[in-house]
C-alpha cells in the first residue's frame, strides 16, 4: 500500500467536526497529514495527475461525488443542501512551482526541482476540507456550494480559463478564493475591498539591423544595443508619467539578450518583461504606450522593431458585500481582532480574477506565520506554513458559505 492509499485509509476514521467553533484533533491531525504529503509530492501544472487522483481518492471516500477531469486536471465536487437556492464556489489551485525545496523537514519535497512554495498545497487542503466541513453541514443550506480545483495557476495559459472553458462557473453567482500569507500571523485573515492583486502582462521586444556592425564603426550600422537602452529608458519614462501614480502600474524589464562579442554589434537585441496595474483600463494603455514607444524610437535610428505579449491575469476586484460578510464571519468565529486590513493592493497576480468575469467574488488572506521558519516570502526555497492556518481557514469559509446559504 502507498502511503497516499495509507492516508485515503484513515478517511473512515476522521471525525469531521459538527461545531464550526472548533475542531477535533483526529480532523487536524490529518489536515496535516493532507498537506505534508502534497507537499512532498509537488507536480507541476497541467501535470497534476497523482495529485488529482490523491484528491478525487479522499473526497469520494468520503461519499462525495468528484466530477471531472476539467482543464485535464482539474476536479469539482457539489455540496448541494435540502432546498433549492444559489451556487456559490470556492476554489483551490493545485499546481508547485520550478524550483528546489532548501528546507530540512522530513515533508520536504522528494520531486527535486519543483515545490509547494506559494502555498497551493494548503489551499488544496483547506478546500478538501471546506468540502468535508459542508458535507456536514449541508443540511443546514438553501443552495450549495461548489469546491473546484483548479491545475496551472502559476503557468501561462493559466488554468482558470480552461477551467471556465470546461464549465466549472455554470451556474455559479459567486465564486470565492483564499490565498496564504506569510506577512500575517496565523489566525488572522486579511481582508481588502476594490482591487486586491494587479494584472500580469509579459512582453518582448525585439530590434534587429540588416546586418552586425563593427564596434570601431558604429555610425556604418545600426547600433542595435544602443536603440534597446534607448526604447528601454524611454518606455520607464513615458509609463510613469503617461499612467495615474494613484491606480497602481508597475513596470519592470527582467531579461535581455545582446551579443556574445566585445567587438560586434549584434545584428539583434531582445529584452522583455511584466507589467502590472490593478485598474483594467491602465493594462491596454501600457500595452499601447511599450508598443508605440518601441517603433518610434526604432524608426528614429533605422531599426526594425517587433513587439509581442503573454496576456497574463487580469486585477483581482473583490466586492465590497463579499468583503463585509466575510468580515462578519471572522468577526463570529475568531472576533474582531482576528480581521487584517489590507492597506493597499499585492502587485502579484493571482489567475483567481478570470472567474470574476462571470460572477462577484473575493479572495482572503490567510495568515500562516508564527516565527522565523514560516516567514519566508511566496516562492522563497525555505517557504513554510504554520499548519493551523489550513482548519481555521476552513472553519471560517464554511462559516461564511452556511450562514450565507441559511435555510
């Protein structure tokens, strides 16, 4: 037997609490168990097949029925109540990210090179158990609950229009998500209304001559890496001050690819990078100022210039109503010192907002920090959780989604 067959086992014996106001320790002891074991066993998006299955296994063996695959690895399940009422849907990501897991603990990941660095782990667990939690509760809603997970969210394409694309929002009036936070302390959520992530766009640029040139001789060519550092500079410029400083745009150049000799101009330079803005409007005029400020400077020096983008995320716009039930929800459950304001917007992005395009919805800060080893930032190689983030978490959005859906 695996030690994924092991731990689907132990299902029968887990007593899901009745009480949203605490838990049992058989329940948080495998809320653990859930989340090391998809910590040791990251998979990359679109390939999250054992971590699929793993989820499908747990959730059928508690007698709920998985639908899916969506978007090749994704997976939904209904938590339908008694009476008919709205569809709301909280959703998890399940994918790792490339990188190595420099921690020393004994769940540290065993598929070198990739993950759980941004926590998408304990959002799999946390909805796995949202889901057992309203499993229990069901009877008590006017409506349901739909708890979907969703492969690729670090990845372009992401995953959550191909999940909307296979049909996971039919149906659904508002969708919800959670993120976790290692700048807040466990047992607190933070909470932002209006715009609480930005847009991710990635763009190239490319400038070519007709030939290389003679570094000796530059004015017989065309000084291709001279007309980058000037589009380059220029495109700095021009977004600082063609954007409004007060909606948040974030411009940043990250690769560049020039020649290999001290002596020849190259015949090409490439560079690109991301923008960000958390106001819909500012991503198109970023979008126009890179591309125009790219060929009228390259036309100024006789270089050919082409211009692409990966049209990433869009902002992440929480509604305001959303925001103040799940206020109340911590409020009742964890009091009012338990809520964090969010002052200002993450200028991360978070693939969660193509949902918003089909219903309202939110997305929570969950902390998890509780001392140095689970402070570092997203992505950090020695990213950790303070693992009684995952129960009250989901003891929070059940909360919410019961009391929302009251019969």
């Amino acid at each position: 037997m695996t030690a994924a067959e092991a731990l689907v086992e132990t299902v029968d014996s887990v007593e899901v609490p009745e009480d949203l106001d605490s838990s049992s320790s058989s329940f948080e002891e495998f809320l653990v168990a859930v989340r090391r074991h998809l910590h040791q066993n990251p998979e990359l998006g679109l390939h999250e097949f054992k971590t699929s299955r793993f989820i499908r296994e747990v959730l059928e063996r508690h007698g709920l029925e998985v639908h899916g695959p969506l978007a090749r690895t994704g997976l939904y399940v209904d938590i339908l109540g008694d009476l008919p009422g709205p569809l709301l849907a909280y959703r998890a990501d399940i994918d790792a990210l490339p990188i190595h897991d420099a921690k020393t603990v004994e769940y540290r990941s065993q598929n070198d090179g990739v993950a759980h660095l941004c926590g998408h782990d304990a959002h799999t667990t946390i909805a796995i158990a949202t889901a057992l939690l309203l499993n229990e509760h069901r009877h008590e809603m006017r409506g349901g609950v739909r708890v979907f997970f969703q492969p690729n969210e670090e990845g372009i394409p992401s995953g959550s229009p191909l999940m909307i694309r296979d049909g996971v929002m039919e149906g659904v009036s508002e969708v919800f998500a959670s993120h976790v936070d290692p700048t807040v302390t466990v047992g607190r959520f933070g909470l932002i209304t209006g715009a609480a992530t930005a847009s991710a766009d990635r763009f190239r640029v490319v400038i070519s001559a007709a030939s290389t040139g003679h570094s000796a001789r530059p004015h017989q060519s065309v000084d291709t890496v001279w007309v980058a550092n000037q589009i380059m500079s220029t495109i700095y410029q021009v977004v600082g001050r063609r954007t409004d400083a007060r909606n948040g745009t974030v411009i940043a150049i990250c690769r560049l690819r020039a020649g290999d000799a001290y002596n020849v101009i190259p015949q090409e330079v490439e560079f690109g990078g991301t923008f960000r803005c958390t106001v819909h409007t500012d991503r198109a005029l970023v979008r126009d100022l890179i591309t125009d400020t790219a060929r009228r400077v390259a036309d100024q020096f006789g270089a050919a210039v082409q211009v692409d983008f990966d049209h990433g995320s869009p902002p992440v716009v929480n509604n305001g109503k959303l925001v103040e039930r799940m206020r109340q929800a911590v409020h009742t459950l964890y009091g009012e010192e338990a809520v964090f304001d969010i002052p200002a917007p993450s200028m991360g992005a978070e693939d969660f907002a193509h949902y918003l395009d089909h219903a309202p919805g939110m997305l929570l800060r969950v902390g998890t920090a509780s001392g140095p080893q689970t402070s570092h930032v997203l992505h950090d190689s020695c990213f950790d959780i303070d693992e009684r983030a995952i129960g009250m978490a989901a003891r929070l959005l059940t909360r919410m989604m019961v009391d929302a859906l009251a019969a």
